[in-house]
C-alpha cells in the first residue's frame, strides 16, 4: 500500500509539473494590448523611454550643467516651494516643469545677461515623490518609492522577486495614458534577461503585475496536500 501510495504521488506531480510548463511566449517577447514591443521598436506612448515627460516635484534632486563652464555644473534638491537657487540667475522655478523644459528656462536666463547660446542639461537623479505598486506574484508585493530612473527588472528585484508559483512571460505593467485611461503592456522577463527585449522604463503611479501561473499554483497545492499523507504512510 505505502509503495502505491508513493507511485501516485510521484507520477501525479510529475503530470502536474508537465501541465505546468511555462506557456509559449511570443515571437517578439512581449504582448501588448494596443501594439507589440519588440526589441529594437520604439516604445508605445507611455511606455519604455526616458523621463522627459515626468514633471520635476519638490524635494526632486537635479543634476545641472552647463555645456563648457564646468563652475556653473552643480547638484541641487528642489525646496519645498518647487524652487532651486543658482549662482549669477538666482532663484528659478523648477516644480512643474520637465526636465527639458527646466532646460529652456536656465538657458534664457543664462542667455540675457551671461552667455552666448549656453547649453544647458538637467538630469534627475531622485524622483523622491514617485511611488510604483507592485502585486501578484511576488514574495514582496507592496508601493515602493522611485529614486532615479528605474527599470522592471530593479523594480521586481525590490519586491524580493518572483514567487515559486509566478509566470515570468507574463509580468504586466498598467500605466494612466495622456486621455486618462489606463493602458497595459505584458512583458517576458526571460526575453528581458537574455537581453532580447529591453528593459522597460517603471514611471510614477505605475502598477506592476506579476502573473500566477495555473500549473505551478496547482502543483503546489497538490504536494502540500500530499505530504501528510506521506507521514501517515511511514
């Protein structure tokens, strides 16, 4: 009987961990519910890219240069009025401006009085008023705060990554668009560990969704509910 028993046991996980098996993703690494992102591609609205579009929020740090007069390159945090102060122009408002934006406003200020045609660049480093929520299955799930430019893969790394049970082809982000509503991209992380897609941009109130993969979940349950069996067989 206690070799029966046994013999089940181990066929039955075998067949479960067979159905278990990850599903096959798509030619391009990731599904998307308004356009495919394949490597290479431009990223959808909204999706991957830099944070040009980001607004710069108090308490923000900014790394500023001006292209050619290294005494006037400085780092700088944002005070709780959205303003900075700079040598030779003062105090400039930097809250609710992007980053390219900020630019334009330092170089016409830079321009009226000081320099011919400055070039200017602002590069943020902290976003300290950014929050990214992360759920499903995670060992971690929770909101985490974004400090700087942040991938997927860092943010799943700050939620302890993935559980036993998780589907790595099926990792979806969920994003507010320009019109309001919200969009999806669903992306395979084993695409993006090989390095076959790239590694997408996580940005401000963005929710992460790590799928749960059937096969395994059920696999799971079915050994935990074996197992006390397997004692009362000894």
């Amino acid at each position: 009987m206690k070799q029966f028993l046994m013999s089940w046991v181990v066929l039955t996980v075998l067949l479960v961990a067979a159905c278990a098996s990850p599903r096959s993703p798509s030619t391009d690494g990731v599904e998307a519910v308004h356009a495919p992102l394949a490597s290479g591609d431009p990223a959808p609205a909204g999706f991957g890219g830099g944070s040009q579009d980001y607004r710069i929020g108090p308490q923000d740090l900014l790394e500023l240069q001006v292209f050619g007069i290294e005494a006037l390159n400085r780092t700088v945090r944002v005070n709780s009025r959205g303003l900075i102060s700079l040598p030779l122009i003062g105090v400039v408002q930097a809250a609710g401006l992007t980053s390219e934006e900020l630019e334009a406003a330092l170089a016409e200020k830079l321009a009226q009085d000081y320099l011919q045609d400055p070039q200017v660049s602002v590069f943020i480093k902290e976003f300290t008023s950014q929050r990214v929520t992360v759920d499903g299955a995670v060992k971690s799930p929770g909101i985490y705060p974004l400090k700087g430019q942040t991938s997927l893969l860092q943010v799943l790394a700050t939620a302890q990554g993935l559980t036993s049970v998780a589907d790595p082809s099926s990792i979806k982000i969920f994003r507010v668009g320009p019109n309001g509503m919200r969009d999806v991209q669903e992306f395979d992380l084993e695409k993006i560990r090989s390095g076959e897609v790239r590694d997408p941009e996580v940005r401000n109130d963005d929710i992460v969704q790590v799928g749960e993969s059937a096969g395994k979940a059920f696999a799971k349950e079915l050994i935990e509910f074996i197992v006390p069996f397997r004692f009362l067989a000894l």
